[in-house]
C-alpha cells in the first residue's frame, strides 16, 4: 500500500517503509498492548446528539444534507430501524421543519436542522411553529459563514440570529451544547422543554464540536426523563388548542386522542379554538398569551457552569464548544497561583444572568472568548446584565482554539 500510494516516490516511500517496520519492531520487542477492563467510549458530538435524542423517545428525524449537520441525519438513518424512527430526506431544509412541524401536529416527538444556510431557509416555518405552538427540536451546527463562507470550518457566529430568527415575536429556548456528553443531555431535555412550553427549542453546536472525539463514561440512560405533556382531562367542553391561562401554556391532545375533539392549527392569528381572527383585543390576548411563556422559560433555565476560583480576580465567559479550552486554561492559571475563573454558557435564551450578576461585583475583569469576529455573547451580557466584558479574545479564522493558544493571547492580551 505504502508503495502504491508513493508511486514514483522511492525516497519518500522508503522512509515510511523504515517507519512502519521500525514502529512494528518495537511493538514486538519492548511493548506489549493490554487489553483493560473498561467501559468507556469513544464518541463524537453529533453522535452523542443523536443518541440523545434517540434517549428522549424521538420518532421522526428528516432533513437535507449540510456540512456539518450531515451525520446527524445518517447515524439516526442506520439506527432507524433497529429503534422504530422514522428518518426522511426531505428535498430542502424548508420542507424539512414543515415536516417536522406535521409530525408534531401528529403527535411524535421531531427533530429537524441544518447548518448556518439551510437554518436560514427555515426561518418562516420557525414563525409558523411559534404561532401554532407546536414543539419541535431544531439543531443549527454552525460552521464559518456567511453564505457558503467556509463549509468545513467552524464558527460560533450563529448565535444572535438564532435568538432573533423569525419575523414577529414569538419565544422559543436556545442550548449551546459544550461537550458530547452534554450533547447527550442537553438534547434530551430539549424534547422535555419543547412539549411543556409548546415552543420550538434551538441546540447550537458547531464543526468542531460534531466533529471531534472524546473518551467519556457511558451515559447514564435512568437521568432521562420523558414527559410529554398530553392532556386528557378536556372532558365533554369542545377543545381550545389555544386556550387563554395564566401561564400562557394551553393543553395540548394528540388529533384522534379523544373522539370528537378538533385541534385546529392555521398560521393566521387566531382565538382559542383556532378560528381565524382580526380582532384587535382578542389579537393582544393571545399575543400575551404567547410571550407569557418566557416566564416559565426564565425558571427553567440553567445558569452556567463555573470552574477555576469561586471568587476570581480574573473571569472568563464563554459559550458552547470553547469549554474545552477554556479548562485548559482555568487550570494553568490557577496552577500558577493567577487568580481565574470561568463561566461557560450552556442555556443561552433566555438569558441566565444571576451567576454573571454574582460574580461581576468581586472580578477585576471580565475576559469574553468567543469565535466570531462581533463578541455576539457579550452583546447579551451588555443587554441582560450591569456587566461588560474588558478584554475579547476573538477568533474566526475557521479553527477551533487550542489550549496552548488561548493560554497564550490570555497572557499577552489581559494578564501583560
């Protein structure tokens, strides 16, 4: 093989001849493989993703091929079968929510996505399941943009347009995933989240994080939880699918659940039992109605994690896959006796802000280190929070960071 793919290269196929066979000798002379008794495994994002979904009763997956969602939708394919998903290739990424958006309607739980274009084509179905509220899990695996930018390198550069996809005003939750094993986790409560608020749920990941591998425990299959939040108790009243209370979540039955019942859904505004409307008065009801749901939304969401210093002189904020980097980080410095900390981002919409709160008032500095070029999370920060970041460490060059790097910029840039 060596020989056939340096053809025309002795001496460059030479030296990999003398490498492999000196790396075989050693092998055979001084080292010997063990096999260990261990249950771990090796998995990557976008499976872990997968798996998670599969874990939180997920029954219709479809989408259209799109770098680097594309191996969402064929791993979910291959386990199609042996775990009773329905999994389609839909003809494009619009075709693909409205799908999705029909199979909620029918009562399965569905997840559709795409990366950065093919989000963008789905924005007038997202307003759509934002008016008819019905749940559905939408992945948006970020890479460079805009347009095709770079198709396979990474970005974090998604994240407001997510926050603010759709036109008019409807809420939805958005999760930055930060590891594969909270890929896992976090998807399956984004299903759980999705059926109690009737909302669409918006996970955010990105290339590298599909992408990259790492050796984890088993994830613990008890921990999830499913709850779908059907109603049955609607006795002989004719049904409202949009039903005005004071939480702003109406009850949700499947069609065909109780005989009789009607759930009508239409993209026009409509009253309680779904009827089209213009009606101004009964327009702002169930505008209301709608937004109410941020309310619960705001219990619901989990502050970020925080490594390094409980009370850091130095704290970085961060969101998604750059954790990884970020601990890095954390644990040099603190090893070095340099006072650091870090929040990192997993729920991002709405915004959690007691722990930034908390913090900001004992930090000197607040660093931002984030991959797009306008520092999208502390533009949040400055919104929801008293706080600003100091420093930005900024990149968007299609790479993710690297420890060694971020450690570096870190010194030269905030601690010089």
């Amino acid at each position: 093989m060596i020989l056939e793919l340096f053809k025309g290269k002795n001496e460059i196929a030479n030296i990999n001849l003398l490498a492999l066979r000196a790396g075989y000798k050693a092998l055979d002379e001084k080292h010997k493989l063990e096999s260990l008794e261990d249950n771990k495994i090796i998995i990557n994002g976008n499976q872990a993703l997968a798996l998670g979904a599969i874990a939180a009763g997920c029954k219709f997956y479809c989408g259209y091929p799109m770098t680097p969602f594309t191996s969402i939708l064929s791993y979910l394919a291959k386990k199609s079968n042996e775990m009773g998903i329905m999994v389609e290739q839909a003809e494009d990424e619009l075709a693909a929510l409205n799908m999705a958006l029909g199979a909620s309607y029918a009562g399965v739980r569905a997840m559709t996505g795409s990366s950065g274009g093919g989000i963008a084509l789905m924005v007038e179905s997202l307003s759509l399941a934002g008016i008819v509220e019905l749940p559905v899990v939408l992945v948006n695996a970020q890479r460079a943009g805009p347009a095709t930018g770079m198709a396979t390198r990474t970005e974090q550069s998604d994240l407001r347009f997510v926050i603010h996809a759709g036109h008019g005003e409807f809420p939805r939750m958005v999760i930055a995933l930060r590891s594969p094993e909270d890929a896992f986790y976090q998807t399956a409560r984004a299903f759980n989240i999705a059926d109690k608020y009737r909302i669409p749920v918006i996970l955010l990941t990105d290339l590298y994080l599909a992408d990259y591998t790492q050796t984890i425990e088993p994830f613990d299959f008890q921990r999830i939880k499913i709850n779908r939040y059907i109603d049955d108790s609607c006795g002989g009243e004719a049904f409202k699918p949009y039903k005005l209370t004071e939480n702003g979540i109406s009850p949700r039955i499947i069609p065909g659940q109780i005989p009789g019942k009607v759930v009508l859904v239409d993209s026009h505004e409509h009253d309680e039992f779904g009827h089209i409307t213009e009606d101004s008065e009964l327009r702002v009801k169930m505008m209301d109605k709608r937004m109410k749901k941020l309310e619960g939304l705001r219990e619901e969401v989990e502050e970020p994690w925080q490594i390094g210093d409980k009370e850091p002189e130095n704290l970085i904020v961060c969101w998604g896959s750059t954790y990884g980097a970020v601990r890095e980080v954390v644990e040099r410095c603190n090893e070095e006796g340099i006072s650091m900390g870090a929040l990192i981002f997993g729920d991002i919409w709405p915004f959690p802000k007691e722990k930034l709160i908390s913090l900001g008032k004992l930090t000197n500095k607040i660093i931002d280190v984030e991959q797009n070029k306008t520092a999208q999370l502390d533009s949040l920060i400055r919104e929801e929070t008293p706080y600003k970041s100091n420093h930005k460490i900024l990149k968007y060059d299609g790479r993710p960071f690297s420890g060694d790097e971020l450690y570096e910029r870190i010194k030269e840039e905030v601690l010089k």
